[in-house]
C-alpha cells in the first residue's frame, strides 16, 4: 500500500466540504469569498475573548472532527447557560467560533477564536472566567474521545490549550498570524476547512429546562451533508 501523506488522505477524503453542493470548483474565486469573510471578521472588530487549540490526531476523519466541533459548540454554550441564572440563551447570545486548521507532525490541529454572547457566573471557587470555561472544555472533551475513531488512544483534553486575550495587541496578532500561517499551501485546500460557526452551524435558541444531556440527542450540524463515505454519522456517549 502507498504511504499517503496527513495532507493527501484529508484532501481524498469525501466529506460534507469536498460536496460539489457545498462549495464552488473555482479555487481563485473560493479563496478570494473565504478570504473577504477573514477579513471581515478577524479584521473588523470581531472582538474575540479566548483564543483555542484543539488536536485530534493523525489522520483523522475530517467530517468526524467537525461533528465533535459542533457538539463541542452546542454543550459549552448549554454548560454557559445552566450557569448564567438564565433559562434561555437566544440565536445572538450563542458564542461564535472561528477555527482554523493546521497540519503538523502530529497530524491534525485546529486553531480558533471564541466570542461569548453570554457569559457565566463564577461559583465554586474559580478564580476567573478563564479558569471556569477551560474546566468545562476539559470535563467536555474528556467524554468525547469516543466520537474520533482514529485517536488510538490520545485523549483530546490533553491536546487541549485555551489563552484569554491580551491586552497587548502585538500579542493577540501573534496569535492570528500563527493560526493562519499555513494558508496559501498547496498540499490542500485549509480555506475550504475553515469554520465559522455562525453560517456554517447556525446556532439555535437553547433552552435549559429541555437540557440534551446525551450527546446523540443534540440535533445533526445543519452543514452536515451525507455521503456515501461517511463513517460514524450518529454518535452516542
């Protein structure tokens, strides 16, 4: 068998973001839509309050890794609510991702940029809201290891980092050009791969009295296109 580089078996993959419903076939006119998108939202006062990395390993399954993005998404917003002293977090209070991919030599990362729309109320103990939202992505990620069947036995939560913004702005584009630093790569397409969660998942009202306390039950990322290769559509604990 052919040894096939991280980069060659994301880019032969047949997932919801190589459908030919979903994107268009110019690559020139591709690039040039995703990067006035960056630049309206990373450049026009998109005023992002943590930044987050994420690894899922070597050669992974790319629809899998976005559907655990999504459901990642779903249940840190939800989490965000129960501990609000609200019952509702409304369409525009849903927290916005943008999140970028790399490719090292540990296969897969992806990089992103997270804006609360409604923010937490620190009890038990947590010395910041930092301190609160990376124990709830840990607690999260630790049971979704699961979802990616390509892990061999690495744990998410410890290819997990989270960085509040800085106050220094030197240091918060320090952070966006190393997210980005692999755009313009031929290997394959890392704009196609880019994540807005706003038109991409079109976040909904969540409602906390009607709690989805499995993960099968959060309803399927409205982006998600079925192929005939999709593995791991429906996903349980």
């Amino acid at each position: 068998m052919t040894k096939t580089t991280v980069e060659e078996f994301i880019t032969n993959q047949e997932t919801s973001r190589t459908h030919h419903l979903y994107k268009t076939t110019n690559r020139y006119k591709q690039n040039d839509f995703i990067r006035n998108h960056l630049a309206q939202i990373l450049l026009n006062k998109f005023g992002w309050n943590y930044w987050v990395t994420l690894t899922f390993g070597y050669k992974p399954y790319m629809d899998e890794v976005e559907d655990l993005l999504y459901k990642l998404h779903h249940r840190i917003d939800h989490r965000i609510l129960c501990h609000s002293g609200r019952n509702i977090m409304y369409e525009d209070e849903r927290s916005e991702w943008v999140m970028f991919p790399e490719v090292g030599r540990q296969g897969l990362h992806y990089h992103g940029f997270i804006r609360l729309g409604l923010n937490p109320t620190l009890r038990d103990g947590y010395k910041s809201e930092w301190d609160w939202l990376r124990t709830a992505f840990d607690q999260t990620l630790s049971k979704m290891n699961g979802m990616i069947s390509t892990l061999d036995g690495r744990k998410l939560e410890r290819g997990f980092k989270l960085v509040g913004r800085s106050v220094r702005e030197l240091d918060n584009l320090k952070m966006i050009v190393y997210s980005m630093k692999e755009y313009g790569r031929e290997d394959f397409d890392r704009f196609n791969y880019t994540i807005f969660s706003t038109p991409d998942w079109k976040p909904s009202l969540l409602n906390r009295r009607r709690q989805q306390k499995k993960f099968s039950s959060i309803p399927q990322r409205p982006n998600k296109i079925q192929t005939e290769g999709s593995l791991l559509n429906f996903f349980g604990d």
